[in-house]
C-alpha cells in the first residue's frame, strides 16, 4: 500500500466516522521543497516520490518543487543527500500561507467582485448570470457541458449585435487549485463589460468573445471544501485504490500519453485518463470549440504559476511554422506585463520553458482547429507562493495582465501569418 493511499484511507475513515463530512485538509506542517535535479537519474530519484505520497508541485526544467508530509520530510532529505541533489525549502509553513488566502463570505450584489480575495464556484457563476442580466443587449451565459458530478460549465458570451466576429476564447482554472486564474478571467471580463477605456471597448467592435473562468468545477468546488491543492477533475477514473480524476490538461487528442508527456498512473497529477477526452469536461470545451472553430483567431487559457507565455508544443523541440512570431508577440507582450510592477515574463513554447507535456488543450485547438494564435499563462509568482498567491495580489496580477492583453490584441488585429515571414 502506498503512503498516499494510506493518507487518503486515513482521511476517509475521519471524514466518515467522526464528521460525517470530509473535513477540510490542514496541510499543518507541510513544507514546500525546491529540488534541483541535474541528470535524468536524479530526475527520477525525484519522480519516484510521487509514488510515496509526495505531491510533484511545479517547476520546469530546472527544478521540481514537491509538497511534502511532515512524516515524509527526513527520510525526502536524506534520500536528495544520497542522490546528490541539491534542495532549497521553498515554503517552510504551507497551512501558515492557506490561512492568508482570503475566500469571500459576502452576497455578490450586482455582479461586483472585488479582486483583493477569491470567490467560490457558485459566486463566480453569479457574477457572470448578474453581468450578463446587466448588459443584456451584448452578453448572455451559457453552458459548455457538464461536469462528472453534474454540475454546469457556466461561461459567458460577450458579443455586440449584427454579424458574427472572429471569436476569441478564453479559459481558466482547468487545473482546480490554480485559484488566480480564475480571478484574472473574472477580471478580465469584468473589463470588456465596464470598462471606459476605449482601446478595451474597441475589441468588442471587432471580436466575439466566448469565456470560461472555471473549466473545472467539480475540481475547484473541491479546493474550497476539501483538499486546496487539487488539481485535477474529480472522475471516477478506473484506478483500483480509489485515486481520483483526471489531468484535463492532458486528456485533449494531441500526442496523447506520447513521449512521457503525461502519466497513465491514475493516483498521479498528470493522469491523461483513460482516452483522449475520457473525461466530460475536455470532450465539452472540444465540441464548443469545435462548434466556433471556422471563426476562432485566438485561444487563451490561463494557469499558474511561474510567469511564462507558453504557446505550441509540449511534445518536443520541434519549431511550429510560426515559432519566430510568436516568440515576438510573446516578448512585446511580456514588456507590458512588466511595465507596472515589473513582474518578469518569459516567452516560449511549452517543451523549451517546461517540460515535455502532451494533450493539452492548447496543443490540441493549434492543431485540430489551426487558430491563428494560441497561448497559454503561467500567471504569477515565480514560487515563493506558487499556488496560494496571496490576496493582495490579485488586482496587480489582473492589471499588469491586461497590459500584456492589449499588446496581443493589437498584434491579432495586424494579423498573424500561418507561417514565419
Ligand atoms: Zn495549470
């Protein structure tokens, strides 16, 4: 039995026999260590953790930062001093940093949010019904599907009258615990509908957008009752310990489960599911994408964290026809994103900043549906929080992301070649 399961087998027996209900996870002392692994054989010294209860975080191809049970973080450090690889302690009190996390506890009245805190599902889903119910001429909700435990993928259409537009999509929070991308995308839409700024006005006169701020409800429901750092769906997933969900990053059709790119182990957070599109939610963002491909231009999802503007591919060093442009598109608009506050983006693609990862939702839109620009965000920070971005850093992320948006805009407005010039 792994560690993991033992953990969850634990949890359960608390949760049902003494609450009745499952309890909120502490993650009282948790710690969040940085490991530098230099070759592949440390790679996979430090993969194998994931196998005894330690959840790979993040990072890229220079570390991989993993949130360890205080149980497990002797036997993790000696282990990395056997192995010979370097480490840094990267949070030192996770549960310390989830307390400073602020979730709203009032009514939403109106449509108004306020960017200093989160918001659950059920408040996010209320701001899009009461902005759409405000601007009624040019915004309306709807359904993209729905998810495993049959709750509605509630996006919003912000579309002026008279003909159709080229469409922009964009979406957020596919990965559940990845709480500011969500909020960023309320924002975001927050602007399109009240904004004076006649530069963001003006995108309405010439796009139709489509916007989805929480991809992955039953996850994010999750992280608000549950366990914080979920991150994938919440399926049933055919694993015979009871491991749960499916990495919908990794469930669209594009090199799915090639080249290490995702894991077919259902207990891991890169679990690609049992197909491609296995799982409700990536099979509902495909057939709406689908649906407005002849008209999609630009794709956007957003996660976090790390500062990167990723586009194609994940599945290896192989330049896309238009790798130069939008490597320049990537910089302009990386300049931006720093002019505030000077929050340092990096342009490039998936595979080159981070790692090999296939069947991504972006992957699959650039190939099978050929928008002319795809990008994903890794929003803030670099990992002193990772994903637990304090409050008061929500408006600055949702402002200097605007900046970048404009720069994007405008070059999608002058046009972008299907292949480099
Ligand atoms: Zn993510």
């Amino acid at each position: 039995m792994t560690m993991k399961l033992l953990t969850v087998l634990v949890f359960l027996v608390v949760c049902f026999a003494y609450y009745g209900f499952c309890e909120k996870l502490s993650y009282s002392g948790y710690k969040i260590i940085r490991t530098y692994p230099e070759n592949e054989e440390q790679w996979e010294a430090v993969r194998s953790w994931e196998e005894r209860g330690v959840d790979l975080f993040s990072g890229n191809r220079e570390y991989a930062n993993l949130l360890v049970p205080p149980q497990l973080l002797g036997k993790l450090n000696e282990s990395m001093i056997e192995n010979g690889i370097r480490t840094s302690v990267e949070v030192e009190d996770v549960k310390r940093i989830i307390d400073m996390e602020k979730v709203n506890e009032d009514k939403i009245v109106e449509g108004r949010l306020e960017w200093d805190r989160y918001y659950t599902l059920a408040d996010v889903h209320q701001f899009l019904e009461d902005q759409a119910a405000i601007h009624n001429t040019i915004a309306s909700t709807f359904v993209v599907g729905m998810t495993y435990e049959g709750r509605n993928m509630t996006a919003i259409r912000i579309s002026k009258s008279g003909e159709t537009r080229p469409a922009i999509w964009i979406d957020a929070n596919i990965h559940a615990r990845e709480w500011i991308t969500g909020a960023v995308c309320t924002y975001i839409i927050d602007q399109l509908l009240n904004s004076n700024e006649t530069e963001i006005q003006s995108w309405l006169d010439d796009y139709d957008f489509y916007i989805l701020p929480i991809t992955n409800p039953d996850g994010y429901e999750f992280t608000h009752t549950t366990d914080r750092f979920w991150r994938k769906s919440r399926s049933h997933n055919g694993s015979p310990v009871n491991c749960m969900g499916t990495d919908l990053n990794r469930n669209f059709d594009f090199h799915w489960m090639e080249n290490g790119g995702a894991s077919s182990n259902p207990c891991s957070n890169t679990f690609a599911g049992t197909a491609p599109f296995s799982d409700s939610e990536a099979a509902s963002v495909r057939d709406f994408l689908t649906s407005i491909s002849s008209r999609l231009v630009f794709y956007l999802s957003l996660h976090s964290a790390g500062q990167y503007i990723l586009f194609p591919t994940g599945f290896d060093a192989t330049p896309i026809p238009q790798y130069n442009t939008y490597m320049s598109i990537g910089n302009l608009a990386a300049e931006a994103h720093g002019v505030r506050h000077g929050t340092n983006f990096t342009a490039g693609s998936v595979y080159n900043l981070m790692y090999t990862a296939t069947g991504s939702s972006m992957d699959w839109t650039w190939s099978a549906l050929g928008a002319n620009l795809t990008l994903t965000y890794e929003l803030r920070d670099k990992g002193e929080f990772g994903h637990l971005l304090p409050p008061d850093q929500i408006y600055p992320s949702a402002t200097e992301f605007m900046d970048g948006l404009k720069v994007i805009i405008a070059e999608l407005s002058n046009g972008i070649p299907d292949v480099d010039p």
